[in-house]
C-alpha cells in the first residue's frame, strides 16, 4: 500500500495513467489534464517539461503544475505558487446526517455547479470538471448553495475537491455534510479520499482535521500564464 500511497506525491500524472487516462494530453515529459476539463499537469523529467508546457499553453493561458518546480522556457511565467497540505482520510467520518443531499447528474445542476464554484474560488473549476467524478449539492428553496465532489483520481484514491458553499450560507455545517457524504461515496469504491488545501486557509485546516483527516505532506501548485499576447 506504500507504493500506491507513494504515487501521491506526483498526483497529476499517477490519475492521468490510471482512473482518468482517457483525460490525458501526453507531451515529452510532461502530461496534462484536458483544459476543459482541469487546469492541472505533473511531470516526470525536469529536462524537456519546458517544452510540453509551451505546448499546453497554446490550449489554455492560466493552469497549474503540481508537485516540483517546473522548467520553463520563456512563452510563459509563474504567477504564483500555492503551497497546499495533501491530507489523506483514513476512516469513515463520524457524523449525523441532517440534510438532503442532491447527486449533480443533470446539464443544469452541472452549469450551476461551475457557477457556484467559480463564484467563491476561481481559477481551478473548468465547465466539464463535474465529468471526473461524481458531485453532490445542497439545495435551498430551489437554489444549489453548497457543493463538493470528486476531481483527480486513482485507482486506489480519489480526491474530494470543490468544497464550496454560498456565502450568504455559510457557518451552517453544510460542508462537513457534504465532506462526510462525498467520502463515504469514496470509501465505498474501497478507495482512500485526499484533498488538498492552501497552507494559510487555517479555517479549512480545522474543518478538516476535525473531521479526521491527516497532512500527509506539503504540495505546491505552481500557477503558469502565458506571455503570448
């Protein structure tokens, strides 16, 4: 089990070669995600991983290499780099099911889904990302407020993404429910949830360690842009 927990620390790469393979776009040393689908890419050698990004950048202006430092040729720049605690739940959560929660499945839900989450945190949710995995929603009065799902994913682990609720609805303990829910999903594929979240988002940190998961190690995402006007 080490050796699949191993394949964590080059997450990208590992979901492209397994569950998500048929999302791959493959360049020498380097292999990305769809854009339409996710903004991400892993490499496997520093020597040519220049090349394939000034690739990708041709597809798509604003995406994420994760994992090490990546080289770079000079098409494109670092924005900025977002260090994250990979955290990893080993147990089911222990916690009281108190609302109705909704499986995203329709065209609709899926649109309100990219609205949501692109209204609280931009840049990472693409309009087919809810096509990775399976999402649930919490809906209030006919209105989607709180989300969570599945994004990147391998054969024996699976990483919850997308916990996002309305801020007009926030501190109601929607997203523990949808944490629990989406993991329990998880675990009944005998597969082991993780999800990533920025080192200086204490507040989420403390949601989750509560909840029971545990920081497996430190990761960063290194946002990429394009100079090409």
């Amino acid at each position: 089990m080490q050796k699949e927990e191993n394949k964590l620390d080059n997450v990208v790469l590992h979901s492209l070669l397994e569950t998500h393979k048929k999302y791959a776009i493959e360049y020498e040393g380097i292999t990305f995600y769809n854009p339409t689908y996710c903004p991400f890419g892993g490499f496997t050698s520093t020597e040519k991983n220049h090349i394939g990004i000034d690739q990708y950048a041709t597809l798509s202006d604003d995406f994420f290499i994760v994992g090490q430092k990546p080289k770079l040729g000079n098409k494109v720049y670092i924005e900025k780099e977002l260090v994250c605690n990979q955290m990893v739940l080993s147990k089911p959560i222990e916690l009281e099911s108190n609302v109705e929660i909704t499986p995203i499945k329709t065209s609709t839900q899926k649109e309100e889904v990219f609205h949501l989450v692109n209204m609280v945190q931009p840049g990472y949710f693409r309009k087919k990302t809810s096509d990775l995995g399976t999402y649930f929603g919490i809906y209030i009065d006919g209105y989607l407020i709180s989300v969570c799902g599945e994004r990147m994913q391998m054969n024996k682990y699976t990483e919850i993404s997308a916990v996002v609720t309305h801020p007009k609805h926030g501190r109601k303990g929607y997203a523990k429910q949808l944490i629990k829910h989406t993991s329990d999903h998880i675990l009944s594929k005998n597969k082991i949830p993780f999800l990533h979240v920025a080192e200086t988002n204490s507040l989420a940190l403390k949601l989750y360690e509560k909840l029971g998961f545990k920081t497996r190690r430190k990761i960063s995402f290194w946002n990429i842009k394009s100079n090409q006007i």
